[in-house]
C-alpha cells in the first residue's frame, strides 16, 4: 500500500511532490480539466527550453558519427570522448533536431518525438561517470553541471532500483508552465503525454543500443529534484531510464522518418494485415519498474503488457479492408480485435468543425489509449494519474514509430472531449480515453523534409 502523506489541497493538482489526496485532486482534476477542448489559446507562446546560464557547455558530435570536438573534459578522457560520441548519437534521435520541415508556418527544426503543439515541455538530464549534464537538444550540446559521479545517489531514490549500478542514468523532467499558457491547466496533462513519449523513445534508442533499458516511475520525487538542482515548483522529474549501452544507437529508418502527418491523409483503405502488424509492435511489453498487473514477480526488467500498466487499445476502423467499420478492443493475450460498437467512425471522435473531424474523417482508423483511471489510486495516491497519462504517451510515441515502420503515416491527437469520446467507445465505467492516434496513408508525398540523419548512421 501506498506510504501516508501529509493532506493536500484537494483543488490543487499537480499536488506537491511530498503531499496526497488518495486521488481526490487527480479525480477533480481531470473532471475539469482532463480535456483540452474548449480552453486552448492558440494565440499564446509556449515557454523556451531550460538554459543553465553559467554552466560549462560541451559541444557534442553532429552528425553523431563525426569527429569528436574538443569537450573541455578531463581527458584521461578519450574514454569519455568515446562516452560523449556515444551518448551524442543516443541524445539526437532521443529528441534532437534530425530534421528540417517547410509547412505552412515556415521551415523549422523536425524532431525525432513528437510534443502536443510543438511546446516540448520535457527537459533530458543524464548522469554517467563524467558527471550530470543537461541536454540543449537545439545546440546538440550538453551543460555540465557536476563533474561528480552522481549515478549512485539518484539510484538510491528509485522505489525499484536496478540489481546494479547502471552505466545510464537518463531523467526526464517537465517545465510546469511549458505550455500552460496556450491550453490551461490542461496542460498539466499534456505534459505527462509528451513525458511519456520521451520515456518511450528512451526506451526504444536504448534497446537500439543494446541497453537493456528499464523506466522507473516510481521514486522519491524530491529526493531527485533536489540532486538535479530543481525549483519543485517550476519543473518536476516525471521518469528516470537506467541503461547499460552495449553499443551506439542505430538509427533506424523509422526512427529517422516518424513523424505527424501534417498533410493529411489519402482517405484510401488499409489492409488488416498492416494494421494488425502494427499492433503487434506497439503491444510489445513494456520494461516499466511498476508493474501493477499479473504475472510480474522478477521486478524491474521484467516487460509489462499494456493492458497490465493499467493502458489497454481501442480501434475505431473507418477504411480498413477485412475489418467491420466501427469501434474494436485489442485483446492483448489473444491479440485479436473484439467487435464492440458498430458505426463509429474515427471522424466522430472528434468535436464537429474542428481540425479533428477533418483528420479523423481522411483517417482510415484511430488508435485509442484507453487508461483504467481507477485502478491505482488505492496504490498510488494522485500519482497514479501522472503515470497512467505517462504510460500513454509511451503507447504514443510507439504507435507513432510502428506506423513508420510499416509505411503509413500517423498523427497524435488530444484534440478531443473525453466524455463525449468515451460514450461513442463504450469503454466502462472509470475508464477513460487519453490520447488518439489518427493513422492512414500520408497524402502525397507528405511534408517536404530534409533529413539530417540516415539510417545506420554518418555519411
Ligand atoms: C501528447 C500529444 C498530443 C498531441 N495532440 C495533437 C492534437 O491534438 N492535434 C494536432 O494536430 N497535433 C497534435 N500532436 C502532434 C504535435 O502537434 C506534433 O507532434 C508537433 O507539432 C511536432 O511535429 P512532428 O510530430 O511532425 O515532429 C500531439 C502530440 C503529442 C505528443
């Protein structure tokens, strides 16, 4: 059972690092806010990236592959060279820049993940025997902000440390206000989705890199914030990745051409098969340190389902060739779809007018994350609603890459009203849609993009 914690102001959410309502305030709050619709201001900015001004910063390789600068390292150090070339290529397809994009709003710097509006509110920290450093993922370039050998102490915070010392420590931190401005407290929300894309896309580069990566969202949250430095209530660690990198990160082609369909899709069919292919790669367990399912006895390492990480998948098929129109339930076990209710269209997900009916109507099917929002309260307190929107936003960022990989495009979507979304699914009682993924064939030949990246790496 969950630790007692001092009471916390039940309207506050988040609440405080150290204080809990057993779910009060995270019930509260998604009832109000758990919804972007109708509160977003597109007109408002989202804050910049995090800067440390004063700290040493070392220049990292780019392309990853190149030459090595200078680092300004102790270099007894051409281990650490090797080090930081390593962790340079892990860092750009983590959530450097690896592409440019011309839309509409102009020619911009493409990202590996994905964020909701673009407002990237997730911070990357990594501490290695080198020291702690954070991640300027526009200049490629990492602030050193301790020389010292930090990795031990921030294990010990971990609720479920690894059996060892792990070489990685990657932590994922939020900026509070990120994105606050444009979509309201809301935007609480969307920061646990977009951390849970970075988790994922840790997750997957490091298992690229031979890794054995685990993600812990289980740990003393103050404990951590005040070794990283941290203003609790300006930014807050949401995940920790430990990892043993074997080898440097291939980059592999898709997770160098994910990306939003922003043109649109073809609204063609798409065969089952591709769909079901898919599927069977975004389901793969999960190597989380807090299994709350079944069938988990060996602890951290030990890949969790999704349904077993309190996250289960819906599929509303519009033009799917084998497949009734209509909203389906991914059976994990069995892997098959299970009919449940005809004559949904991914087009009706979304509120009627909105850019959301557009996608949704081209769309050939949507992909829903469906969280158990009751599930763990009694074991997490408030908590759990950070990590159940976490776990997510990993689901995101996997479907993201699987449609990649099988040639389709796809779009992530919050862009939807819970209550209305979850009465045209059916899904039972304290179970709730958290994010959409719109998936079709990309229109045309999709965004112009240059590509910085190639996959298997420096040309
Ligand atoms: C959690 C999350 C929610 C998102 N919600 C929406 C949305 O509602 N509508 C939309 O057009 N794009 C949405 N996006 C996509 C972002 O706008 C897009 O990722 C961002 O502009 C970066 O572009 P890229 O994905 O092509 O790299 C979302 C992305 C994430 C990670």
């Amino acid at each position: 059972m969950r630790p007692a914690t001092p009471a916390a102001d039940p309207d506050a959410y988040p609440p405080p690092a150290d204080a809990d309502t057993g779910g009060t305030a995270a019930r509260r709050y998604h009832a109000r806010y758990g919804s972007v619709l109708p509160a977003i201001d597109l007109t408002a900015s989202n804050t910049p990236p995090k800067v440390h001004p004063g700290a040493h910063v070392i220049p990292l390789p780019f392309p990853p592959g190149a030459p090595a600068h200078a680092s300004g390292l102790d270099p007894a150090a051409s281990e650490s060279l090797d080090n930081l070339d390593n962790l340079g290529a892990l860092l750009a397809l983590l959530c450097g820049v690896t592409r440019i994009d011309w839309t509409g709003a102009g020619v911009g710097a493409g990202r590996p993940v994905p964020s909701g509006g673009g407002a990237y509110p997730g911070e990357v920290y990594v501490a290695t025997a080198f020291g702690l450093c954070h991640y300027l993922p526009a200049a490629h370039a990492l602030e050193l902000l301790s020389p010292a050998d930090l990795r031990a102490d921030l294990v010990r915070a971990l609720s479920r440390p690894p059996a060892h010392r792990p070489e990685l420590v990657l932590l994922i931190t939020t900026r509070q206000d990120a994105n606050l401005a444009r979509y309201g407290p809301f935007g609480h929300r969307l920061q646990a989705l977009d951390t849970g894309v970075l988790t994922g896309q840790a997750l997957t580069v490091l298992a690229a890199a031979s890794a054995r990566p685990t993600a812990h969202v289980l740990f003393a949250e103050r404990a951590l914030g005040g070794l990283l430095g941290l203003d609790p209530g300006a930014e807050r660690v949401h995940a920790v990745v430990t990892a043993d990198p074997a080898c440097p990160p291939t980059p592999t082609a898709e997770l160098l051409n994910r990306r939003s369909a922003r043109s649109g899709f073809e609204p063609a069919p798409v065969p089952v098969a591709q769909i079901t292919e898919l599927l069977d790669q975004a389901t793969a367990p999960l190597p989380l340190d807090s299994p709350d399912g079944p069938g988990t006895p060996d602890g951290p390492n030990t890949p969790d389902a999704p349904d077993a990480v309190g996250c289960e998948l819906y599929l509303v098929a519009g033009r799917v060739t084998g497949l009734e129109p209509g909203c389906h339930r991914h059976d994990p076990r069995t892997r098959k779809l299970v009919p449940l209710t005809p004559g949904a269209t991914p087009r009706a997900l979304f509120p009627p007018g909105g850019p959301g009916e557009l996608a949704g109507f081209e769309a050939a099917c949507a992909l829903l994350v469906v969280g158990d929002h009751e599930r763990g309260y009694p074991e997490h307190g408030d908590r759990w609603y950070r990590m159940l929107n976490l776990r997510a936003g990993i689901l995101g960022q996997r479907i993201g890459l699987a449609a990649a990989r099988v040639g389709l495009g796809a779009g992530l979507r919050c862009d939807f009203v819970s209550t209305e979304t979850d009465r045209l699914l059916g899904t039972p009682p304290g179970r709730t849609a958290l994010l959409a993924v719109l998936i079709g064939p990309e229109r045309g030949s999709g965004t112009p993009t240059h590509h910085l990246l190639f996959p298997g790496g420096h040309r």
